[in-house]
C-alpha cells in the first residue's frame, strides 16, 4: 500500500509526507485498510475547518509478486 497525505493549514499545503506499507498478506485486505484510511481522511480533524487533510491511499503489488521494500 502507499500512502501519500497533504495536510492544509489555513488555505497553504505543507509538503507531501509518503509511506509504504507492506504487511498485508493479500489484496482483500489491503484494499479493506485503503478503504478505512480513506473513510478516515473524510472526517474532520477536532472540528478544525481550518485544517484539512487530503490522500491518495493505493494498493498495488509487483510484478514479481514480492511485496515493495521500505
């Protein structure tokens, strides 16, 4: 899985922060956390509407089939 979020504080994006996950042992349950991570990215941090977070959360595998390295 990859994960790339952006927070927007007060109208200016920082910078992009990316991470991989590795760790699942099948799609099902990759594309399950991608789901949850996104439900999660539409709530509202505290309430802040000053604060937004926006991601792009994707599962993919290699073609070799050996899950990406860190």
């Amino acid at each position: 899985m990859f994960v790339s979020l952006q927070w927007i504080v007060f109208g200016s994006p920082t910078q992009p922060t990316t991470q991989v996950i590795d760790s699942f042992p099948n799609e099902q349950l990759c594309n399950k956390a991608a789901d949850a991570i996104r439900a999660e990215l539409n709530n509202p941090v505290g309430g802040q509407q000053r604060l937004q977070t926006v991601g792009r959360v994707v599962c993919f595998m290699r073609k070799d089939g050996v899950p990406p390295g860190r």
